[in-house]
C-alpha cells in the first residue's frame, strides 16, 4: 500500500480557529497519519502558540491544547513523510522568527528543487533545523530583499519548484499558496463570512463551511481583515499537472476535487473495470475502504451482487506492536479480517485501488482463500503503478513497485489470484475527462506512465528527499 502524504488547513479571524483546525485536520486524516499539528495567533498579546505530536489528530491534542490554543488564526497539518525523517522536529507546521516577523508554514507536496536551494543556502550560513524541504521556504523568505514579509513570501515562491500546495500564518494573514501546475489539491471555503482553506473539500463540510473555490495554480491568496487579496507569484502553466492518483486513492469519496466529485470517478473507474476486464463469479466485494466505491460501481455494472467481504478496523493508529515479530505475523489482519460465511464456497471478484508492492495484496489473498472463497479474481481501479511519485507521494523505489518489472500473469501468480486485471490508462482517463472540464494533458500520470512532466532536477531516484541524504 501507498502511504498518503499530507493534509492542510487554515482559517482566519475565527474566535473558535484551533477547535476549527483541529476538526478540519480530523476530516484530512486519511492524508496523513503519522504526525499532526497546529499553530494559532492571538493578537491581543502578540503571541503565537503551537501544538504539535506524532500520531493521530484524536491522540496528538486535548481538551486543554484546545484552550491554551488561543487566537483567531491559525493553521494546521497532517502529516506522512515525502520528505525529511519521521521525527519530533520534522513536524509541521514549522514556525520561524525572522527580521521580517514571525511566519508558520504547513506543506503538502515534493519541492522538486529542493536539493539546489539547500545547498545554496547552507553554502551562504543558513543552519537547518529540519530535513524537510518545507524549511527551504522559510529560509529563502527570510533572505529575500523584499522587506515586507508578504512580499518576501511571493519572492520565496517564486524560487521553488515541484508540487506544493501550501498554507502561511503571519500576524496578518492566513496565506494559501498553489504550485502553477495545481498537482496537489487545495480549496478556499467560506464560514460566517470568514474565510478557510483545506487540502480538500471533505474538510470544508465537517466544519460547516461553504466551498467557495480552488486556489488557482500559480495563485498566491492572502487572507486578512480586509478580506481577499489574490495575487499571482507564476503564471499558470500551459501544462496542468494534477494528480490523477488524488481521485483513484488519496482524497475522500466525499471531496470534490478539480471540479468533480471522488466519489463519481471512483464508482465510474468500477463501472469501466468491469466493461474492459468482466470476470464469471458470484459476488463483488472491495478492499475497504478505498475500494468500496469502485467495487459499487463494478457491481452495478456487472450486475454482479456486491457484498461486504472485509472488514476493516478502522481504530488501529498506530500499534505499539508494530515492528515487532507478533505484528509481522499478524500483518494484515490487524486491519482487515474476512467474512467468511459471504466467502465460503463463492467466486469472488475482489476490487482493489491499487498494487504496489503487492505485499499487503498477498495476504489478502491468503486470508480470502483460507475463509473459503473458491476463485478470486482481482480487478484494479488504477494501471500498473510501474514508476516511482516524486511529487509528493510516499512511493518505493521502483524495484519494489511489482509491476515495474513483472507482467501481469507474473503478478497474477505471485498474488496466488484465479485472474489479475488492471483498468487501462486510457480508461482512466477518459472517464476524468468526460465532462470535459479538464483535458488528459491537464493531469499528471507519471507513475503509470513514466511521463514526468515537471522536470526532476536534484531528486534522486528512490523519490525522496535529498535533504534526508545529508
Ligand atoms: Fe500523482 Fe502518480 Fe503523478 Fe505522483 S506520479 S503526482 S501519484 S499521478
């Protein structure tokens, strides 16, 4: 399996901001799980105060972090390292104090030229605290000749390249930031007149707020007491890159994203799965949860029943046993346990949204064959993911992506299946262009297809970070 990558939010002249960050980051779980954190500014004492932990959002804070979490702006993260080690100091959003004043900084994406600026930077005395590329930002902010910080932090941008959709507190403004090939999400939301910004829309409706629009790729939005003021540090590039994987397994069912509803895209990805690869059995049923909506649309497609033959524990976190040799044996089935009297005997179409390893979809297997199911033929809502993400996504190096090097009859017999599918590229795209909003030259599909349309530069080949090389 994939690991996410990160979720961010913002809100500005709310007097209840943490406990609306803190509700905003719950509803971005799903993009982060390892880390989280939240830094808030109160301006009656100039003061800003932070709060941050690794875990879940529900362990990292409590009662009193809420309170003590004072101010009518602040910002917040969810995090699974891209880039940078998993520790304390790693932690988003990180803060800073410069010349130019205090400023909060909370990432999600890959900064694709990371490696230069770092280097650069060390070689004119800049100290870095952290291995993330995020801290580059705050370094380039504080040497930029602009004197006025907002203006300092369009410079910054400016100077930095990759994936990035980014959210900024001053003591004036929340600030939400785009790369100018919009890869990862990032919306504006409005609550009682106020304005909020969140990684996805699912965010917004937690909170109750109304989704306004997308930061533009290339837009840099300031939010402060005079309201909004949009102002544009790249143009829009010509070749939009968004990241097609955001609507087959990153963002929520309930998100709309680029305009359109996940939830839409994932049920029509099942629909055409089961058109080009139909498979002769009794029942449909998903890897939960990221499957289900895909599985739904297989099954109403196929007008093959659709069951629930997995569960899933949804309350794991993270297990103190999880590097030990009980958690190894165990694996798979602290999250997902069969039901094996909708198994047993049957032939099972199993839809998944993704095969990277395959380790996890082995087990799988193993434990569906042991509850009883006679066939099980696999149907994947992605194509083969043969190349590694180097904007943003957590992905291994390509020797350990399966379908890098094996075909799919070699997979299939790794995996143990009765029969592998795959949906085609082409599929895909035709159904996140059939409303003709977007066009398939808008999205990124590098990892199916290998086309890296925003250049590389420095990142090495395992798709990390090359600050955490140093
Ligand atoms: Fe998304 Fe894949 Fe492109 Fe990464 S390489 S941005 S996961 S489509």
């Amino acid at each position: 399996m994939l690991k996410e990558e990160c979720g961010v939010f913002g809100i500005y002249n709310s007097d209840v901001a943490a406990q609306l960050t803190y509700l905003g980051l719950y509803a971005l779980q799903h993009r982060g799980q390892e880390s989280a954190g939240i830094i808030s500014y109160n301006k009656t004492n100039d003061v800003f105060h932070a709060k941050k932990g690794n875990g879940l959002v529900s362990r990292v804070f409590d009662k009193n972090d809420l309170k003590e979490l004072i101010g009518m702006s602040a910002i917040g993260h969810v995090r699974y390292s891209t880039t940078g080690e998993d520790n304390n100091i790693n932690i988003q959003p990180l803060m800073v104090k410069c010349v130019k004043g205090t400023l909060a900084i909370a990432h999600n994406g890959n900064l694709t030229n990371s490696k230069e600026l770092y280097d650069e930077l060390r070689q004119n005395g800049a100290i870095f605290q952290t291995t993330l590329d995020t801290e580059v930002v705050l370094h380039l902010v504080a040497k930029s000749k602009k004197e006025k910080l907002e203006d300092a932090i369009v410079d910054a941008l400016t100077k930095i390249k990759g994936s990035f959709s980014m959210v900024f507190l001053t003591k004036n403004y929340v600030i939400a930031a785009r790369d100018a090939h919009g890869v990862r999400p990032l919306v504006l939301g409005e609550l009682n007149e106020q304005y909020v910004v969140a990684s996805e829309t699912c965010a917004l409706d937690l909170i109750g707020a109304k989704y306004v629009r997308e930061i533009e790729p290339g837009e840099v939005l300031f939010i402060s007491k005079y309201g909004l003021k949009s102002r544009r540090f790249a143009e829009k590039e010509k070749k939009l890159n968004h990241c097609i994987f955001e609507y087959i397994y990153f963002s929520r069912p309930d998100s709309i994203l680029f305009g359109q509803s996940v939830y839409e895209i994932q049920k029509k990805l099942g629909a055409r799965l089961a058109q080009e690869s139909p498979a002769d059995a009794d029942l449909v049923i998903a890897v939960p949860d990221s499957g289900n909506s895909a599985a739904i649309g297989y099954s109403e497609k196929s007008h093959i029943p659709f069951e629930i033959g997995l569960m899933r524990n949804h309350y794991i976190g993270r297990t103190f046993i999880q590097n030990s040799q009980i958690a190894r044996e165990i694996g798979v089935k602290i999250k997902l346990s069969p039901i094996k009297h909708v198994l047993k005997g049957k032939k099972v179409i199993v839809i998944d949204d993704s095969l990277v390893r395959g380790t996890t979809s082995k087990k799988i297997v193993k434990m569906l064959r042991k509850a009883g199911a006679k066939e099980i033929h696999l149907r994947i809502s992605s194509p083969p993911y043969k190349h590694s993400c180097f904007y943003g996504v957590d992905t291994p190096s390509v020797e350990h992506l399966v379908a890098h090097n094996n075909s799919v009859k070699d997979i299939q017999e790794y995996l143990g299946v009765d029969s592998l599918a795959y949906i085609s590229l082409d599929g895909v795209l035709d159904i996140v262009t059939e409303k003709q909003l977007l066009k398939s030259d808008d999205f990124c599909t590098a990892c199916f297809s290998g086309d890296y349309k925003i250049p590389l530069y420095s990142l090495n080949k395992l798709g990390k970070g090359v600050l955490e090389k140093k």
